[in-house]
C-alpha cells in the first residue's frame, strides 16, 4: 500500500483499530507474558520438518477427500492431537462427517445461442465451460433469454443493486466478472481490489437468490487474475460439492463464457463488451436484454462419498464457550496414475505444512504455565482443493457456535525460504484483526503488509472465507517478502517460482534445502496474537463498511 492510501485507510478505519490496539494492549500484559513467551519455543523446526514429512510422504496418496488417504491422514491427526493432550473437539469424538457429491458433466456436452436470425454453437471448454449447481442427473435449458446484468451485485450498504426491477426467473444472466472498482477505483468497491461481491461464487449465489435459471459470467483475464486455460482446467471433469440431498426441481447452471466468444455473441445482438462494462460499472445501470436465447443439456453422472473434518479443543479457564479458531486445510489432489514418472499430488507447501503448523500451535497452547480465558480451537478441514467445502460445513453446521467464535486464524502454505521482517495479511483492511497482529508484530521487530495483488481477491479463496460470510472475523497469514538476507526481490522470485513450478504440481515435495526458520516465526507470532484474543474479553469486529460487518453485528445482536 503506498503512502497515500495508507493514509487514506488509516483516516477511514483508524478509529475503531486504535480502540482495539488500546484494548487488547491492556488485556493482554501482565502475570502471564512470562509463561507465553516461554511456551511460544515449543513451536520447533525439526518438529515442523517431521510433521510435514509425516503429512506428505508418499504413503498418504497426496492426501485426497475419501480415499485411503485420509483415513492415514485422519489416523494421523487424531493420534497426534490426542498425543498433545488436546480434548475431542467434535460432537462425536475428534471428527465431523462432511458428505461429499462429485458431478462429472459430458465433456462433449454443447449449447446454441440463438437470436437476431444466426444461431452459434458453443464448443464446451473453447467457447464456454458448465456445470450443475445442485445435484441432478440432467440439467436442460430451452430457449432460456440471456439477460446482461452487469456485475450481478446486491449491495444494499452502499445502495447498489444490478436486479433492480428485473425479473431473471428461468432466464440466464450475463454477469462480468470482478467488481466495478477492479474498472473505475470506486472506493465503495474497496478501489482496485477484489471485494465479496466480486468473488463468481458469490455472483452464483446472488442469480440463484433472484431465480435465474443459469449464470454465465463473461471471462476476462485482467478483472479475472487467470486466463481462460484456468477456467479450462478447473471445471473440467469432476466437480464436487456438499451433499444436501436431492436436488431442487430446477437447479440452476452455473458457467463461463470466453471473451472472444463474448464479443462475437454481444455483436450478433448489435452491442459492445466495451461498453456495456463501462456502463455497468456506473451508478444507475440497468440491464439489457439482449434478444438472445441459450440452449444446453448437462448429462452428469454423480457419486456420494464421506470425508471428515478433524477437530481439536482445549477448553478456557473462565470463558469455555467462547472460542479461537485456528484452521488449515488438511486435503491436496491425491493421485494421478496417468501421470509419470511422479504420479502424487503430495501437497507439502499446500498445505502440509500448514497442518504441521497447526500441531505446533497446539503444542505451544498446551505448554503454557496456565491456559488462556477463552477455548482454543484447532480445526484440520477436508476439502479445500474442491471449493473450500470442509470449512463451508462447519461454518452452515458449527460444533461450536459461530456467535461465541470471537476470531478465525488460516493457516495455508507456511514460509519455506526463510526468516522476513514482514508477514503479509490478504485481506488487509478489513476487520480489527489487523492491529492486534501489527501491535504482536511490533513487539518482535516485524511489520504486516497488505497483500501486493488485492485485485485478485485471494481473500476469497481459502476456508476463512467461509467463516468470513457467516460474520466471524478471520485473518488469513501469507509468508512475507521481505527476506532478512536477500530483499524483497529474491523473496518474490522464489514465491513466483513455486506457483511456476510446483503449486499443485507432483513437484509439491518436501525439501532439505528448506529454510523453516521463518515458518518458525511465524507461528510463534500467530501463537502470541491467538493467545492475546483468547486471554481477553474484547470481541473483535469486521470495520464499518466491509463486507461482512452487517452480519456479525446481527449475529451478536439476535445470538444466532
């Protein structure tokens, strides 16, 4: 964030973060600092290097939902919970069942756009991509009107709504994807970066709230962050989601149309991609009919299974119902035998490491002189690789609930490269979390920094988010860029040659030549700022004017 608009923040949002400085400064000071800091060294190197060795060895099959890799995994985790000393944290025992749906659609599947005399047919995967929304074997649209619908926003906060006057039942809206800050830097969309509303699941979401019988959001690279060949690869064969039993009568479609393929639809009907964004990023847009209609029919064939998330507790001193989350995901993209001569997905970065991270966290809670206020939560979820599925149950059916859940802290993917005089916060600027964090930072020597891409909303993308929606304020780590020995441009060389290289990759192995000494760091500084939250009585809150604020206030109001 440069110096501008970091004044800019602080001006908007200073207030309320000075109060939970100030707050959480007094709280957390006193007889017990001693025993924290000396419990913070239990969090260990050579520790975390055998958890995540443990977690990503060959024999746990890259760790993919309802094979034998979980059940090595699960095995694992409740022996080394249990191990700690940790009580169960689930209703029955250290585990909550996730039911699981996988939907794979015809790869050859076609649809026909039709309208002004032409009709085009659509090429699946080149032209569009689709998938059913709810769970049922065949999804046909007929003659279903395309509606262009703008960036498909209800943002009753700031006085936005793109359906205003419109009735979308059984029709198919044309959204863009993003939000319109990412286009003109409206400040009600947090600027240039990716709010919620931006976020294509929340667009599904919202059309299928309205009755729209499908959704095609219109792909471009820039307000996207990825090109089409992402869209390509992840709605391509199986597609999983949460099993809620039979389907609705009409589910909706959920798809991605490609730019160029846009433009040559928009054209038949006389119009300009150009200009109806521009449009639809201004106050007062209405949506436009665009005298088209779409045909398709989805043949799927669908498969139940059951996965579970791991749950770990250790109850409070005078506060037990109140609790601090810490999460990761435990799950990666099991094995592929098609592939060789390395056909494991081991997922060592992603988020093995996390998970390790997470027992040292645990570690360091038990060794504490005496435990802290609140009850501490330690959640390994299922299914994040398939679309944050582990944390989107807990968050709809919580063992504990989400009204007393007064923070939630992901941990996905720790520092390998070593120590930094930065951590990075994605999601920066959005709730009181951030400067309980800055003022723990401060007292080690480091600093937080904003996530340097936060038009790519990878806020959105990981199982914090799922807490986030239902109110409970999240934070969500990265490792920093600022590396002690060789500056900020070696740290993001290495960062961008992981992604490059190995994320979600077989490459995804744990090597000796990793430094975890600023892993180390880390979660010795995420164990402070949990262990501040939990020995406090402040509850801590999204800022006035986020996304989530609405919520968490009506959670706390009416005990839901």
């Amino acid at each position: 964030m440069n110096e501008q608009s970091e004044v800019g923040w602080l001006s908007r949002q200073g207030a309320a973060a000075a109060l939970g400085i100030a707050i959480l400064s007094l709280s957390a000071c006193g007889p017990g600092e001693a025993g924290e800091q000396q419990a913070a060294l239990a969090i260990d190197a050579a520790d975390l290097v055998q958890g995540i060795q443990d977690l990503s060895a060959d024999s746990m099959g890259g760790r993919a939902p309802s094979s034998i890799g979980e059940e090595r995994t699960v095995r694992y985790l409740t022996s080394r919970f249990e191990q700690l000393g940790l009580e169960p944290g689930a209703d029955a025992g250290w585990t909550q069942a996730v039911a699981l749906v996988s939907i794979s659609a015809d790869p050859e599947m076609g649809a026909a756009i039709a309208g002004r005399g032409t009709v085009h047919h659509l090429r699946h995967g080149i032209d569009f991509v689709a998938v059913p929304g709810d769970i049922s074997d065949t999804v046909s649209l007929h003659r279903s009107a395309l509606v262009f619908a703008g960036y498909g926003i209800v943002a009753p906060e700031i006085g936005w709504n793109d359906y205003e006057g419109l009735d979308v039942t059984g029709k198919t809206v044309v959204l863009l994807v993003n939000d319109p800050g990412y286009e003109t830097g409206d400040d009600r969309f947090d600027g240039h970066a990716m709010t919620y509303y931006g976020r294509w699941t929340y667009k599904y979401e919202e059309a299928a709230r309205q009755g729209a019988a499908d959704v095609m959001i219109v792909h471009r690279t820039g307000p996207a962050g990825y090109p089409w060949a992402v869209v390509e690869t992840g709605w391509s064969g199986p597609q999983f989601m949460l099993d809620q039993g039979e389907s609705g009568a009409d589910p909706i479609v959920q798809g991605w149309l490609s730019e160029e393929t846009t433009r040559t639809l928009l054209a038949q009907a006389g119009l300009d991609l150009d200009s109806l964004a521009a449009a639809a990023g201004q106050d007062g847009f209405r949506a436009v009919d665009l005298g088209l209609d779409l045909s398709l029919e989805l043949r799927n064939e669908i498969m139940r299974s059951d996965s579970r998330n791991v749950i770990a507790r250790i109850p409070g001193r005078t506060r037990p119902e109140e609790h601090v989350v810490y999460m990761g995901h435990w799950d990666h993209m099991g094995t592929d035998p098609s592939l060789s001569p390395d056909s494991i997905y081991n997922g060592a970065l992603d988020n093995a490491s996390g998970i390790a991270g997470l027992l040292e966290l645990a570690e360091a809670f038990m060794a504490l002189e005496r435990r802290p206020e609140r009850s501490v939560l330690f959640i390994a979820l299922t299914s994040e690789e398939q679309g944050l599925l582990g944390s989107k149950h807990y968050a709809s059916n919580p063992v504990w609930p989400l009204e007393s859940t007064v923070a939630a802290i992901n941990v996905d993917g720790l520092n390998i490269w070593g120590p930094t005089r930065d951590v990075v916060i994605v999601g920066y600027g959005k709730s009181e979390l951030d400067s309980v964090l800055a003022e723990v930072a401060a007292s080690r020597d480091r600093v937080i920094e904003p996530d340097s891409e936060p038009e790519k909303g990878y806020f959105f993308r990981s199982d914090h988010f799922e807490f986030a929606k239902q109110g409970v304020p999240a934070l969500f780590p990265n490792p920093g860029i600022e590396d002690l020995r060789y500056g900020k441009d070696w740290a993001r060389a290495q960062h961008d040659q992981y992604t490059a290289e190995r994320y979600h990759k077989p490459a995804d192995e744990y090597d000796p030549n990793w430094n975890l000494d600023g892993a180390v760091e880390d979660l010795r500084l995420l164990f402070e700022f949990g262990f501040r939250l939990a020995d406090s009585d402040v509850r801590p809150n999204w800022l006035e004017g986020t996304e989530f604020r609405a919520v968490r206030d009506e959670t706390r109001a009416t005990g839901r």
